[in-house]
C-alpha cells in the first residue's frame, strides 16, 4: 500500500545554498537534510524551483524537473502564461529575510494576479533566520506582512495557505 501524498505542481526553495555557504554556514546542513526528507515523505510534485544555481547538493538530487526562476515573471517564461494555475509549495532559508523577501518570496507573489494558484507552506520546509531554530505554527499564525489560514490538513500534515497580503 502506497502512502498518499500532498499532490502540488511544485516547490519554490529560496536560497537553499550550496558548498560555498556550507562551508562557512555548516548548521545550516541539518536544515536542508530535514527539508529533503520532508519533501520526499510528504510531497508529491514536479518541479522544483530554486532562486539560485548553487542549490545545495542534496536538494540538487530531489526528483522532478528542476528550474532556477530569480523572480516571478522568469516563471511566468518558463510555463508560457502569467496564470499558473495549481497548487504550490514555499520553502526556504531564513523566514523573514529571504522567503518573505526574496525576487520570488512571498511579497512578490501577493503582487500578482495568478488565476486558481494557491501557496502553502509547512514549518519543515522553512528555517528562521538560525537555521537550528525552528519554524513553528507561531511564525504563520503571527506573520506581519501575510495572512494566512489556520493550518489546512490534506493528508494528515498540517499545511499553511496564504491568503492575502497585510502591508
């Protein structure tokens, strides 16, 4: 018997660095060790999306057909049309800074008008800004800047949506 999983078009991972910030960074290993392990027990998917060519290594081997989009509308080139419709996963390193933040974080993408495209997040697929501290509910139910729903359950995990932009 298969196990079920959340079925979404992607995953978006925000600066997930690779070898050159590890080096300097090694705590931030555990973090991308339990992202891959979540992803590969949880999600069901096809393609991941990176905001930068120096993803580290274990992500690099995830399955899927894997795309480097700075921001979104290099997304919006890659699928021919600004509506990517479906639903899509956001992870990434340092919750504030870079996934809030990024070309493609969350504040950019409330800027657009996407038809039928819903986000979710998870707290294993994010890391604080010390990536040995982790992301919990709180850092969702408490962002200043999205709101989101209370936690949405598909398959027994918890996810998040965001629902719209505070600022």
């Amino acid at each position: 018997m298969s196990i079920k999983k959340f079925q979404v078009a992607g995953i978006i991972l925000i600066d997930c660095w690779g070898k050159q910030w590890l080096d300097q960074f090694p705590e931030y290993s555990q973090f991308y060790s339990r992202l891959e392990q979540f992803i590969l027990e949880n999600i069901d998917y096809q393609y991941i999306v990176s905001s930068t060519e120096n993803l580290a290594d274990n992500l690099k081997t995830l399955p899927g057909t894997h795309i480097i989009c700075r921001n979104w509308e290099d997304l919006e080139l890659y699928f021919g049309s600004p509506s990517m419709a479906g639903h899509w996963l956001m992870g990434g390193q340092a919750w504030d800074i870079c996934v809030h933040h990024s070309n493609i974080g969350l504040l950019s993408l409330m800027k657009k008008k996407y038809i039928n495209f819903l986000m979710f997040s998870h707290p294993n697929l994010i890391s604080l800004e010390d990536p040995l501290i982790r992301v919990t509910d709180d850092q969702f139910r408490y962002d200043s800047k999205v709101s989101w729903t209370d936690r949405w359950t598909p398959l027994g995990s918890e996810y998040w949506a965001m629902k719209k932009f505070l600022n």
